[in-house]
C-alpha cells in the first residue's frame, strides 16, 4: 500500500511540475511547437469585425456596411433576461470560476472518455469569448509544428483557449465579459451580436428583449441553421422551452412563470438588414462608393471598422419623399401601360420600333458579360441561355410577380417601367434631405439622382435668364415671339419652334416668356447674349457638363443630373451663392473620436439682385405657366415657385421647385431616352414630374414634426419691395433689337398691364 500511495504521489509531483512547464512553454511558443498566442495589446483591445453605420441628420439609423452584420451593445443596455438566459443554459458558475470550470472540465472528461457520452464540453463563456476574438484555431500566425499532429492538436488549441480565458478574467469584469461575448457571436441569417440580433428578430433593441425572446436567442446559439426560427419554427421552440427550463433548474425563472410562457409562442418581427431594404437605398448606395474611396486614402476598413457616419438626410423627409415618388410613378406607369398596350415601347424618331432593341440592349447587362466569359464567341449557347424560362421575380407596382421566364422575357419586361428620381435639399446649407435615385433598389440599381444626366429641356431656360438680368435686361422687358434663325458652322440655318409649333408675333414680357416656355424668346435671348457666356454661367451655378456653347444649349439639349439642377436653381434663394450639394457633415470612428468634418464649396455666381429677380421670375409660372394646375390648398398663404421641363419626344420631364428653405428637382422618364409616352400631354414635365413635387410638398406641410411649412421664400421677407425697387428703377438696358427696353415712358403701363403690386 505504501508503494502505491509512493508512485501516486511521485506521479501527482510530476503532474505539478509538468503542468506548469507545459503552460509556460505554450505561452511563450517553445521553439515554435505550438504556434504564437495573441499579443498583449490585442488582448487588451480585442478586435471584431464592426458594421459601419450610417445615420440621419435626425438620429436615425439609415444602414450599415458590413461582411458580417454586428453592432455593440453595452452590458448596461442589455436585458437581465438575456443574462440569465445565456449563463443558465450555457454557464451556470459564470460568476464563481476565473475561467476555466474545473468541475465542468471533469463531468466533461468523465462523461466523454470514461462513458463515451457526448453530453457537451467543459467550456466556460469566457473560453468560448477567446475562441470568437482571437479566432487561435483557423489564424496560420497561431499554428506551430505540433498543432497538425492528431489529438495533439486539440490539446494545445485547448490549452491556448484556457489561459486566455484567465487572461481575459484578469483583465476585464465579468459584466464587460458578458458584453463582449454577446456582442461576438452569430445568430445565423448574417446576424453578428445581441444588438443586431434583436433588431433582426423582434425589432427591439437589446434591453427590450422579454424572457421568451430571450431564450429563443439563446438557443440559436448551440446552432443557428438547426434553431432558425425562421427556417425550423418548431425546432426554434423547442429549443427556448430546454433554455427555459435551464433557467428554472437554476433559480432565474419560477415554474409557474415557466408553465405560462412554454404554452405562448413567441411572435417575431423578422427584418433581414441588407441594402435594398430600408429607406434611402440608393442614397446608402452612393455614400458607399464615397466611402470605399474615403477608407481606401485614410488607412480605415468601411465593412468591420464600425466608423460612424453622419449625413445631411432627414429619414422623415426622405420617407415622404420615397411615398410621394412610388403614388405617382404607380399611377403613370399605369396610364403608360394603358398607352401602349401591346406594342413597344422603344421608338425611333420617326415613331416607328426599334425592332433589334432587347437584343442590342441586354448586352450590355452583367449577366450577358457573365455568359460572354463563360461561352466566349459562342453566341449560340449564350442565347440559349437567355431562351431558356427559369423562375423569376419581376417588378411590378402591385407586388413582385413569380413566373417562369426566359432571362430576355424579363429583361423586356423591365425596359417597360417607367424610371424617376427626386432630390430636396436646403438652398442656404447645400444640406440634402432626400434623396430617391429611383422607383425600387431591388430591381434597378442605376441612381437617377447623379449617376444618370439626362437632357434637362425648359429646365435650362432659367440660366440662359439669369445671363440675361445679370446682363441689364428685366423681368418686364418685351421681346416679340416670331422666329429666330442661326447659321449653323456648315452654312445650314436652324430656326427654334415653339411646342406648339405656331408664332403670335405678340410682345411678351421676360416673366411671361419664361413662365409659357417660349422657345423663340429664348432663343432671342441666347442670339444677344452668345451661348459662350451662357456655358460659362453654367458652370458657376454647378452644371459640369458637358456642355456645349452651341444655341440649342438655351433649349436644354446638354445633360444633367437632378444633383447639379438642384444645386442650380438653389442660387437663386441663396443671394446668387451656388453651394454644393452635399450629405455627409462628419465620420466617427467606433469610440465616437471624429476623423473628419465636411463642409460644402461655395462660391458667388450671379449678382443677389440677379438672383432675387430670377426668384421673382420663376414665382411667375404660379400665375401664368406650368404652377397654375398646382391645387388651391397648396397655393394659400405661401410663396412657390419653380419651372417644369420636356425634351424632344417627351422623353424626359423635369420639375424643379422652389419652397420656403428647400429646392426639390424631379425627373420622370424611362430607361433610355427611346422610351416615352407619344403624346406631350401625357409625357410633359408638368404632367410626369410636377406631381411627384407638389406630392411630396403637401406631405411635408401636413407633418407636424417637420418645419417646413407655408409661408414667403425668403426669410427676411423682402423679395418682394426689393424685385419691385429694381423693376421701377434701374437705368433702361441700352438693347434694342427685337427688345423693347423697360424705359420710363412704358414702365407705368406695363406695371398697370401685369399689376405688378397684385403679383409681387
């Protein structure tokens, strides 16, 4: 018995020896047996990989960026419920061991190697935060020469598991513990962390979580595929009720408390978060692209370094402008349905069908590049492809269609919708409130807010005016309507018509010419005042171009995206100041230290009274032009203004109007420029676009939380003694050809003729 009692204590002594030898040696990496251990800084600060979030101007989380969807939540925001949950199903001596559970470690061995029974492992919460952090079993930094040897292996990766669990235990609190640990792991459906876990599911934030829901996260957590409450509602169940009970056994949970929930089910509010779901996609869109540059030059990662990013958005504008867009383009895309019944869409000038147009089109989509790679010249097998029906979800106002059909079926299907985009900003910030690059990110990425530049028709006018005023003329002076000829560079001539294809011969003030879109005025105006120094004001108020100093410039025959309209047509309340549109004030890095602030260019680019007047100008269209079908209570007791827009075959119809304190651009059109209603009546500006404005401006004025409301466009409410000072004072222009100066003499009658007083 002795010698017996000898060789166990003789074997226990070497265990006492060995044991620390093999830890030190392991943690120091004894001539690279075991791989390297994590260093001391990332101990001390641990990285995950974080979501970067995008927010409103108004505190609202916009969306994220992100490979794996995770948020932080600290331990104080976190519900008592699903601390309970977590240690009495996965760690019920959480608080009593420093790391390692030594009597779990034993029940582990003995039930698994002594009994064959595999009844679950000995690891603590702690344990299992080291293995998420540090990630010791895939890194190729953390393997050595022994860490490929079966058996071998899962020993030392156990071994490194436990000393930085007590290594974790040494240096952060048991409540910073269990915060980490949550807000590391998966929940299945792309779902990192307890702050996002409960958004996904109940659309709650942490705190909020009742017992229940909390115990349904929980049990995701041994598998998140298997307990899908989504995939395997009855699994996800069952599953709560084992976790429940584990909170019963150990005294977080009465059994009467128990009995009550187990026959309840748990009700989910299930919301997936990725980019075409959510408000502003296509604004999330843009932003990203600004971003991945931003990271990219500043050293930062936008998809895990959790940066904060702060934008000009208002979410309440921006829903208001999104439900706006969506009511109308729903109803047009109906009339044009109605429109074209059977036929094609896609004309040639000569109104006849573009026969070769899908075929010619859908080449130039990533899927016919992604045939091209496979198949190569072999088109035959690539149409093959294309003609061969798959199910498919397509696009529809009334919900998504399911149906089986051929890739070139869908594609045509697609060409038929009608496309639009909107855009409000604050003329005196260059703050961009709203942003809808088009009718649903799901089916149609492009962005028609910068991304597309489309030719902007009447829209344009307002410049080649603005030149004008700022070149002497006045808004009463008189020009007569009758055609204006230019000699083109190879000697032909072009004579500019009027839509309605005919002349008055009558004299017209430059407010009334502006406000009916007279076409032969304008073309006057561009004749005097060159289309050179028309181009170049251009420029200075925003648009890049291209743009040509050629006379059909003054009709709107250049591009330009809704952004650079907007950022135009906001000079005019902005005191003749262009500001650059702009939608991101700071970024933030994850512990809220701000890496950069943005403000907007800004330059003088006409004279204030220049822009006073066109301001002036543009509230004409109110009483004489395309505003007069603008609703009576939207017109009482406040100030609007703005200009609509049609380019040729009523292809594109633009609205830009003017509030107290927001410039809004609207564009209506289809996916190529061959696409459109055939009747100007039902493809005007005034008809397409117009609503969707006057939509979302009523909309804004009926909530009361926003503070956009009726009342003068300017602040300081003296446009209107200041325009009538100019008009009644200023020196007569010393034009004369086919213009009829605003001298003394005639200033009186046409004061009286357009009772000035009444319309100021």
């Amino acid at each position: 018995m002795e010698k017996i009692i000898r060789i166990l204590w003789k074997f226990f002594a070497a265990i006492t020896i060995a044991i620390p030898i093999y830890l030190f040696s392991v943690q120091v990496n004894f001539y690279n047996l075991y791989g390297s251990m994590p260093s001391t800084d990332l101990l001390e600060n641990p990285q995950s990989e974080l979501a970067s979030e995008l927010y409103a101007a108004d505190g609202s989380l916009l969306g994220k960026y992100f490979r794996n969807n995770r948020s932080p939540a600290t331990y104080e925001e976190i519900s008592s419920n699903m601390i309970h949950a977590l240690i009495a199903s996965e760690d019920y001596r959480f608080e009593q061991h420093a790391g390692i559970d030594l009597r779990g470690l034993s029940r582990a061995f003995f039930l698994s190697i002594l009994l064959q029974q595999n009844k679950g492992g000995g690891s603590t919460l702690t344990q299992q935060l080291a293995k998420n952090l540090f990630n010791i079993r895939k890194e190729v930094n953390y393997k050595g020469k022994c860490t490929d040897i079966p058996l071998l292996n899962k020993l030392i990766l156990k071994t490194k598991e436990w000393i930085l669990a007590v290594q974790l235990e040494r240096a952060y609190t048991k409540q910073e513990i269990i915060a980490m640990y949550l807000n590391t792991v998966a929940f299945g459906s792309n779902t990192y962390g307890i702050k996002v876990a409960a958004r996904t599911f109940f659309n709650k934030t942490p705190a909020e979580l009742r017992i229940e829901e909390a115990a349904l996260l929980v049990g995701l957590l041994r598998a998140p595929t298997r307990y899908s409450p989504i995939k395997n509602p009855e699994r996800a169940n069952h599953i709560r009720n084992v976790v429940l009970a584990q909170m019963v056994k150990y005294g977080f949970l009465k059994k009467s408390e128990y009995d009550l929930i187990c026959e309840i089910p748990t009700e989910l509010q299930y919301q997936e978060e990725n980019y075409e779901k959510g408000i502003a996609p296509y604004f999330r869109a843009v932003v990203r692209d600004f971003l991945l540059k931003w990271t990219q030059e500043n050293g930062y990662d936008l998809f895990s370094d959790g940066l904060r990013i702060y934008t000009t958005i208002d979410s309440r504008v921006q829903i208001h402008a999104e439900a706006a867009l969506k009511e109308q383009m729903a109803l047009l895309q109906n009339q044009f349905d109605a429109h074209w019944k059977d036929q094609n869409p896609w004309i040639h000038e000569n109104g006849k069908e573009i026969v070769d147009y899908i075929e010619k089109e859908i080449k130039k989509t990533p899927l016919y590049q992604k045939l091209r790679k496979e198949y190569g010249t072999d088109t035959e097998s690539i149409y093959k492809v294309l003609n061969t029906p798959i199910p498919t979800t397509l696009f529809s106002w009334e919900g998504p269609i399911q149906k089986t059909i051929t890739p070139l079926e869908a594609f045509k299907h697609h060409r038929r919708i009608l496309q639009a985009g909107c855009m409000a900003m604050d003329p005196y910030t260059g703050h961009i409130k709203a942003w809808v690059g088009g009718i649903d990110y799901k089916y149609f990425q492009y962005d028609h807010v910068k991304q597309s530049k489309r030719q902007t028709g009447s829209t344009f006018k307002p410049i080649v005016y603005t030149v004008a005023l700022d070149n002497d003329y006045l808004p009463t002076d008189l020009v007569t309507d009758e055609p204006v000829t230019f000699v083109q560079p190879n000697g032909t001539t072009w004579t500019p018509q009027n839509a309605w294809k005919t002349y008055s011969g009558k004299k017209y003030t430059l407010r009334y010419a502006m406000a009916k879109s007279y076409n032969s005025i304008t073309s006057y105006l561009i004749k005097q005042l060159t289309p050179q120094l028309v181009v170049e004001y251009a420029k200075r108020m925003g648009l890049k171009g291209p743009l040509d100093p050629v006379p059909a410039i003054c009709l709107g025959c250049s591009d330009a995206s809704i952004y650079e309209m907007v950022g135009a047509y906001s000079t005019f309340l902005n005191k003749g100041v262009w500001t650059e549109p702009f939608f991101i004030t700071h970024i933030e890095d994850k512990q809220g230290n701000v890496l950069q602030t943005f403000t907007p260019q800004h330059h003088e680019a006409i004279h204030e009274d220049t822009a006073d007047l066109m301001t002036y100008m543009l509230k004409g269209s109110l009483d004489e032009g395309a505003l007069n079908g603008v609703s009576i209570a939207l017109r009482e007791q406040n100030e609007i203004a703005g200009k609509s827009g049609t380019t040729s075959n009523h292809s594109d119809g633009w609205f830009i109007g003017l509030t107290q304190n927001l410039c809004t651009g609207v564009w209506v059109g289809g996916e190529d420029r061959c696409i459109h209603f055939r009747d100007f009546h039902l493809g005007a500006g005034s008809v397409t676009a117009r609503p969707i404005w006057e939509k979302f401006i009523t909309r804004l004025y009926n909530d009361p939380q926003l503070v956009y409301k009726k009342g003068p466009l300017t602040t300081n409410n003296i446009l209107s003694e200041k325009v009538k000072n100019i008009i009644q004072n200023k020196p007569p222009s010393t034009h004369t050809t086919n213009h009829t100066s605003t001298d003394a003499a005639n200033k009186k009658q046409i004061a009286i003729e357009l009772d000035i007083d009444k319309i100021l």
